[in-house]
C-alpha cells in the first residue's frame, strides 16, 4: 500500500509540473516518458509476483522470438523456394495487430498507467498530451517484443526479397517500403489499445460501457475460435489434407490482408509481388486506419479530461421505471419477476452465463450445413444445450451475495423469491427455446423432428430449473460481485461451485433417462407416436421434477436463509 501512494504521490508530483502553459510539447513528452518510467519500475518494489510473472513473461517472450525465426527459416532458406513466405507475413502481421486489440477487451479492468482522467485537473487538451502519452505507451515489454519480432520479419523479408523477388525494380520498391510499413505497423498495435483503454476511461461514469467490454470480449474470441474450426471443418477430408489447409491459411490471409489489421504488414510483399495498385490500395487503409485510431484516441482523452470533473453522469435526473412489469401482478412474485428482468439485462454475470449459448448453437447449426451427416448429433447438442440453461439458475442466492439481507428484513415469501426467477429465466428463454428447436430442423428438412425437439427442450429446461431451485439453497457459494470481468470471474474455481454445478448437471439429465430412451427407441423404429410419447414423458418429467425441487427450496429458503446469508454474504 505504501508503495501504491508512493508512486500516486510521485505521480501528482510530477504531472503538477505540466500546470504552466510555458512547458513545451517537446518537455511535456519528455516528462511523460519519465514519469512513466517511474511508475513502471515503482511497480516492482515489494512486488515478487509481478517480478516472478514479469520474469516467466520475458521467457515465453523469448521463446516465441525463437518459434518465429524458425518459422521464417523453414519458409525460406530451409525449403528453397519461399512461396509460403508472403502468406505468413501478412498472417502473421495481421494477428499481431488483432492480439493488441483484444489485449484491453480481454484483460478488461486492467487499468492504464497514465490514465487520461489523472490530468484532468490540468489545464492542458488531448492534442498537447496524445503524443507524450504515445511515447510513453513504448515503454512497456510487451512493445518491445513487438518491436524485435517486426525486426526479425523485416530481416527475413530483405533476405526473401533478395533470394526470390522477381525483377529488380520490384524488389527496390519493396526494400523501399518495407521499413516505413512495418513501423506504422507497429504505431497502429500501439495506438490501439491507448484508444480502448482512453475509450473505456471516457465512459467511466457508465459502468454498464465497461462490462459490455468483457463481454464482447469473450464473444469474439469464442466466435473466432468457432470460425476457424468451421473453416477448417469445411475442408476436403475434414481439414486434415496438408494442401486444403495451406490454401484455408492463404485465403484467411489474404483476406485479413484487405482489413485494417493486415494491410500495411502486406504492402512491400505485394510490391514484391508486382501488385502496385493493391500495395497503394492497402496502404490506403492502413493509414486510414491510423488516422482514425489517432482521432478517436484524442476524443477520447477530452472526454476523460471532461467527465473525470464533472462527475458520475448516472447521478442526474434518468428516468425511473416501475420493479413490477406492466404483465405481472403487483406481488411480491411480480416485484421479484421485474427486478431478475433487470439483472438479466444489467448483469455482466448473468449475461455472461446466457451470451455464449447463442454463439454455439449457431456454430452446431453451421456445422450440420458444412458436414451434413453431422444433423442428428448437432440436433442432439443443441437439445443439450437447452437443457443446460435450466442451470443458470444454479447459485441465485450466491449472485445476491450481501443483497440477500433484504431479502430476510423485508419478509420476502420464499416461494415468491423462487418462482419470480424461474418466471423471469422462462419469459427469456421459453420463446428462444422454441424458436431454436423448431427453426432449426426446417433448415435441416427433418421437420417431422420439431415434436420432439420442442417438448424435449423445454421438459430438460424445465427439469434444470427445477434442480436449480434446490440446489441454489442446498449448496449456495460466494459469486465474484456484479460487473465483474466473465474472463475473471473467480467463483466457479472454488470446490462448492464444482459440486454444486455437478449435481445439477446429473439432476436435469438423469430424471430425463426414461424419456431419452423412449426418444432413441421411437427414431430407431421412424415410430411418430413415439418420438411425441417421448417429448410428452419429458415435459411431465420436468413438471415433477419442477414441483419437487420448489417444495425444497422453498421449505429450506424459508427455514434456513439467514444460514445461507451467512455463507455468501461477502463476494470473492
């Protein structure tokens, strides 16, 4: 702690230095640089962990430095003809440049050193602060990494230029480029995450902006993930022939090629390459692209420089709209309907558990269309998938955590408070649930399977809310508090969470033996009034299931919720 204000102090100090108009821009730079310099070796005093993970992080560093050589060996002089190397510089350079953006998405709530809004106080604008702050942001490892790999690919392309260029001029004019292009390179990996981190800084006094961050975060990195799997699913003899997936790798980075990310890494190969008007095209946006980051970044400061004065802009006049939902009844039932409505929209923890189950249907419904003798196992999936989202209900009283108190002073009926979140988990994912179900065998052309498909999902999600409504006052645990990171949420690592979802897991599944096997029996034999008799048994299944599992809860709930208080009553 005495380290932190030592460096905050030293921090006030030396940005007080910038309240003269007299200072310079050249000064202001140079009192930027120093004083990021100071901050970042200050953070290493009394601090092993971070000196013990700054050292690990310098190894893999290292070694991925010794990967990258190799790969470029292996793709020039090694194997002699070097038509691979263009492709993996312009792959390369692109995912290089997407890492740096997803490094402030993914790591959301890491906070900037010199963050905007600690100049706030200053009289100074965005325009006379951006390029010290710039400077500053290189001194960092992870830049100077990004720097010695762009040199070792800038060598790798003067050889590969030099033993395979075709005609001299071409090779001058990409000799010429290369330098120039590799470094607005690098500026672009710099600049983006100075504007996101400036971005989210600006939006500081909206909390729900902050959280989006980790939630769009996980979404494109799950979705990227999915995208290359069905890329490569999609290849002759499923992605395993070495050539289909050379020429997957070479059209993914010829594209990325042609987006902000990739284009000024490919501008000397297609030089090289005897392509000038697809070099200046690329050039084009690349430079566009940093223009753009350059102003939004500037923007963005002003606005932190503003707001960080102005104060919590959720502080003023907004409007207020009724707990209860015009649909339900103004009971306690309704009140506790409206307000699990608004930690399903508001939430970053319950919008985390539901955001991903869209992305994977999704991915099973594209896969059933790329290998479509995959349709019954991907329909298998998605019916899975419905029923594990009776589920998320699993640990309510844990996300309440020290909000359970009000609960237990204001007499809340047990049954009301168990049955207004079931209401409110099913006016969400009853109609999805259906839609899913039925939608997705009509693209298939098997919809004499939608009976089945329907009851079957809902009679598992209804089973799961059930078990959910149990387990949630049987074996509660402490959640991560509401707007925490989904990438950074630390309850499901402890040994109750993994019980607890366990249990869960086998309390939807199991009940539902009986109809599984009457479903499997009915498409074995192509019996219709089977497969309905199966949807059928799993909705009463369900039912039973359901009721059981609300006696519980309730019982227990009303009997032992200052118990349960206790044991989540501080998030983790």
């Amino acid at each position: 702690m005495a380290a932190v204000l030592s460096s905050q102090q030293t921090a006030t100090a030396a940005a007080s230095d910038i309240r003269t108009s007299e200072v310079s821009s050249r000064a202001l730079t140079r009192l930027l640089l120093s004083l990021k310099w100071t901050l970042w070796k200050r953070s290493y005093r009394k601090n092993v962990g971070k000196l013990i993970g700054t050292i690990f992080g310098v190894l893999y560093g290292l070694f991925g430095l010794g990967l990258l050589v190799f790969l470029f060996l292996g793709t020039t002089l090694w194997t002699g003809e070097g038509s691979t190397f263009p492709m993996i510089i312009r792959g390369v350079g692109a995912v290089t440049v997407l890492a740096w953006l997803l490094i402030p998405l993914l790591a959301f709530g890491v906070d900037d050193t010199l963050d905007p809004r600690t100049f706030a106080q200053y009289p100074r604008r965005a325009r006379e602060l951006q390029s010290g702050m710039f400077a500053a942001a290189a001194i960092s490892l992870p830049v100077l990494f990004t720097v010695l790999a762009v040199a070792i690919a800038t060598a790798f392309e003067v050889i590969w230029l030099l033993a395979f260029g075709q005609g001299a001029l071409w090779i001058a004019l990409a000799v010429i480029a290369l330098l120039p292009a590799n470094l607005a390179g690098v500026v672009l990996c710099v600049l983006l995450p100075r504007a996101v981190f400036a971005h989210s800084a600006s939006r500081s006094t909206s909390r729900s902006g902050r959280e989006a961050g980790g939630i769009v975060g996980m979404v494109v990195l799950i979705g990227g993930a999915y995208g290359v799997s069905l890329l490569f699913q999609s290849l002759p003899g499923s992605g395993l022939s070495p050539e289909a997936m050379l020429d997957a790798l070479r059209t993914g980075a010829e594209i990325l090629a042609w987006t902000p990310f990739g284009a000024l890494f490919a501008v000397p190969m297609d030089l090289a390459e005897g392509a000038p008007l697809v070099a200046l095209a690329r050039l084009l946006i690349g430079l566009a692209a940093i223009v753009l980051v350059w102003r939004w970044w500037q923007r963005s400061i002003d606005l932190s420089l503003t707001s960080a004065l102005s104060g919590d802009a959720s502080s003023g006049d907004v409007a207020v709209k009724p707990l209860v939902p015009r649909f339900a009844p103004a009971t306690a039932f309704g009140a506790v309907l409206g307000r699990s409505l608004r930690y399903w929209r508001r939430d970053t923890r319950y919008l985390a558990a539901v955001g991903v189950y869209p992305l994977v249907i999704v991915f099973m419904t594209a896969m059933g269309f790329v290998l479509p003798e995959t349709r019954p196992m991907m329909l298998g999936f998605i019916l899975f998938m419905c029923g594990i989202t009776g589920i998320t209900l699993a640990n309510e009283i844990g996300l309440d955590g020290p909000s359970n108190w009000v609960n237990i002073t204001a007499h809340l009926p047990s049954r009301a408070n168990q049955l207004g979140r079931v209401a409110a988990m099913a006016v969400l994912m009853v109609p999805a649930i259906v839609l899913v179900t039925a939608g997705v065998p009509l693209l298939y052309g098997m919809a004499w399977i939608i009976p089945l498909m329907v009851l079957g999902a809902l009679g598992m999600a209804i089973t799961g809310w059930g078990v959910s409504l149990a387990v949630n006052v049987i074996m509660p645990y402490p959640a991560s508090p509401p707007g925490t990171n989904p990438m950074k949420d630390k309850s499901a690592s402890s040994a109750n969470a993994m019980i607890a979802m366990t249990v869960a897991m086998l309390g939807v599944f199991v009940p539902q033996i009986p109809a599984v096997g009457l479903a499997v029996w009915g498409l074995v034999i192509s019996s219709a009034p089977l497969q309905l008799a199966a949807g059928v048994v799993s909705l009463i299944i369900g039912a039973i299931t359901f009721l059981v599992g609300l006696r519980i809860g309730t019982v227990r709930l009303r009997s032992r919720y200052p118990d349960l208080f206790q044991k989540v009553r501080d998030f983790v």
